[in-house]
C-alpha cells in the first residue's frame, strides 16, 4: 500500500495515489522497484489500486456494490451466493486475472441481470 503514495523513481517527487500508475503496471513495475519476484498481487482489490489508484478502486468497488442490487428471487440468491464468493476469493488470490473463473463471473453477472423469464 505504501507503494501506492510513493513516487516511482526515488527522487522524483510525483506520486500517483489517486490515479495510479496505469493498468497492467503492477507486473512491471513492483518486482523491479521492490526487487522480489512477485509479478501479480496475489489481492485483486490491492493490485487495482496499484493500477487505477483510489479512484479506480473506488469506482470498481461501486460496480460490484451495483451488481448487489438486483431483485432478489431464488434463482438470484444462489447466482449472488456464487459472485460473492468469487469476491471475496479475490481478495486472497488473484481469481478476475484467471480466465475460466473470468469467464464464471461474467456468466454469473448475465444471469442476474437478465430479465426473468426470458430464456437465454
């Protein structure tokens, strides 16, 4: 986190803690200014604020708040049950960076979002 209010290059006085470094910058970037071999966040929510800065978490935090908010039926409670444990397993492993759980996810937001009773 402390990356994330620090100027990239020591001596240079711009930091980036609102708009971050920029999308993807967090392989590039962090191995090489921390000098370790960690190319990925291992905590979706960290390396997007790594990326995108305060703002862009916020704003992504925002999006997940709003697919929250659907129309509660059975078969919305178990699609719900599922997107909430993929967030909260990206907390603790980088799952939005697999493909198939990608592929999970957005399939899952599709069919909450979907109007009921219409078949798909």
């Amino acid at each position: 986190i402390k990356d994330v209010n620090s100027p990239i290059v020591l001596g240079l006085k711009d930091k980036y803690p609102f708009t971050g470094l920029g999308i993807g910058s967090f392989k590039y970037i962090y191995h090489v200014k921390n000098s370790n071999i960690f190319y990925q966040a291992h905590n979706d929510y960290l390396e997007i604020l790594y990326n995108t800065g305060i703002i862009g978490l916020i704003l992504f935090l925002l999006a997940i708040q709003k697919t929250l908010r659907v129309k509660i039926d059975k078969q919305a409670k178990f699609l719900l049950t599922s997107f909430v444990c993929i967030a909260v397993c990206a907390g603790g492993i980088f799952v939005w960076q697999l493909g198939p759980h990608l592929f999970y996810g957005i399939t899952i937001l599709a069919l909450l979002h979907q109007k009921r009773g219409v078949v798909v």
